[in-house]
C-alpha cells in the first residue's frame, strides 16, 4: 500500500484537494455573497469535481513513473517506484481506471450543467498529462508549460463549474452579474500565481534532473541550452513571480485585506531565498533545495486564500 501512496504523491493530491476547496469558499463563495447569493453547485457535485481531478492528478502521476522508469533509474536511484515495487501492468491498469472513473465523473459534471464543454475540458486536461509524459516532457519548455497550465487549470475548473451552473440559471446569474469581474479576477490572479510558480519549479526540477535526462535524449531547457543559460533562465522567472506577489499584496493592501497582504510577506522572503539559492546552485542537491522553497512558496500563497476577507 506504501508503494501505491508513492506512486499517486498523495501528498501532492491532498494540496490540490485543499486549493480546490479554498478556490470555491473564498475565491468564489465571498463574493457570491455580497451580491446577496450563494454556491449554487451542491457540495456532493464539488466533491465529484474534486474526486475527478484527483483521479486524473494520480493517473498523471503514474503514467509519468512508467514512461521514466529509465530516467529515474539514474535521477531516482533506490526512490524508483514502477518496476520495482510496483509492476508496469498493475501502473498501467491504475492509469486507466482512475481516468475511466473521472471521465465517467465529468460526463455527470457535463450533463449537470447543460454544457459538453465541460466535459471535454476534463478529458483534455487527462490527455495533456499523457501527452506531457510520452512527448512533451523532453521537448524543450513545451512540458514545463504543461504542468503550469495543468496547475492553473486545476484552480480554474471549480470556478467553470460554477459558472456554467450559474449560466444554466438565468435568474441568478443576472442577480449575480455584478460580482462576477470581481470572482473572476481573484480566481484568474491565483491561477497566474499558480501557472508562474509551478512553471519555475519545473525548471529548476529539470536542473536537478539534468544528468538523467541527457543520458536519455530528453531535450530539456538545460539539456539544450546547457547549466547556465538555464538557472538565468529560472531566475528571472522568479524575479518575475516575487514582483508579482509584490504588486498583489499592494491591490490587497489598498482594498485593507491587512492579513493576507502580511501573510504573503512569507512568499516574497521565500521568493527571495529561492531566488538567491538558485543564483547560487551548481549541483542536484542545491537545485532540490530551490525546488522545496519554490513549493514552499506556494504554499504561503494558498494559505493567503483564506485571509483575503480580513481586514
């Protein structure tokens, strides 16, 4: 069972539940609120979006185990999972049915709301993640902008819900037009944050992945363009996301969400020593220690959700 818990990162799973959850009651439901409305998509309904993006979240993670079971012979030594605690078949079989039960579950989503799209979204998120382990992943970038889409996708999505179950209510979407600018534009600015820290993160894993990855073709930024060029590269990218952190925290302060604004005073010191370690950084281990404080970052700015309403 150990085994299996590694191979789907339930870690990683539990964060994008929690996101998720945070997404649909401070993102979403406060300014619902003001407009004198509420979530209309029913707490069972969310769950199943939740359980279908966890579902798709751990197939991802297990297609990509077996397509880098050579690679993480090198990048993972004594850490691999598929083929050796965990077979090729019963990973593949786990694949399947965890997308076969989400797609069954968008389907439902699908029907809900009155609108395909949704459904199809879904299974466009599932077909990236194969696309991302079989192809894009050794394609300079290309997978790196994957995993940030797939990132930012997994907070928008619970706001599409909503969205197309308020469209499907004419009288209630009109009730709630005017609050509509602001949810959007909280869901989409913690979207970017998302798209932004997880697209460097991704670089820097490349960094530290760079040995297995030029020993098996893989044409990653660092592979291609060589150390340098690449840790430059990731650099700016975090310039560019403590900037931005720096600018949210100004919007937040003049609207007098005091809490939150401090609260994300822990990304901009996380932000800075990530910045300042990977300025630093020559090997695997050091690229791994930018790496958690990227992740850490993240995590300081998911927890500045549930701050946003206080003063």
């Amino acid at each position: 069972m150990k085994a299996y818990l590694k191979l789907i990162r339930w870690q990683n799973l539990l964060i994008m539940g929690a996101t998720m959850f945070l997404v649909r009651y401070y993102l979403i439901r406060q300014p619902l609120l003001l407009a004198g409305a509420d979530l209309v998509v029913s707490p069972l309904n969310f769950g199943m979006l939740v359980m279908a993006m966890l579902l798709i979240g751990a197939a991802g993670y297990v297609i990509n185990d077996v397509f880098d079971m050579d690679i993480d012979s090198l990048n993972k030594a004594g850490g691999q999972t598929v083929g050796v605690s965990v077979s090729v078949k019963a990973a593949k079989n786990m694949y399947w049915i965890f997308n076969g039960l989400a797609m069954i579950i968008g389907a439902y989503l699908g029907y809900l709301v009155h609108n395909w799209q949704f459904t199809i979204i879904l299974a466009m998120v599932a077909g990236l993640l194969w696309f991302y382990s079989e192809r894009y992943k050794r394609q300079v970038l290309v997978g790196n902008l994957v995993v940030a889409f797939i990132a930012a996708a997994g907070i928008i999505i619970v706001w599409l819900l909503e969205f197309f179950y308020l469209r499907s209510e004419t009288t209630t979407f009109v009730e709630v037009a005017g609050v509509m600018p602001l949810m959007s534009g909280l869901v989409f600015a913690y979207a970017l944050f998302a798209f932004l820290s997880t697209f460097a993160r991704e670089v820097v894993k490349d960094l530290q992945d760079m040995p297995g990855d030029a020993r098996f073709g893989c044409r990653t930024l660092p592979v291609v363009y060589g150390e340098t060029a690449s840790r430059n590269f990731g650099i700016g990218l975090l310039a560019i996301l403590v900037v931005m952190i720096g600018f949210w925290q100004y919007v937040l302060f003049i609207r007098q969400m005091h809490t939150a604004t401090c609260v994300l005073l822990i990304a901009d010191a996380l932000g800075i020593a990530a910045l300042i370690r990977l300025a630093l950084s020559s090997t695997p281990a050091h690229y791994k220690q930018v790496s958690s404080l990227i992740k850490l970052l993240m995590l300081a700015g998911l927890v500045s959700i549930v701050f946003l309403q206080s003063k």
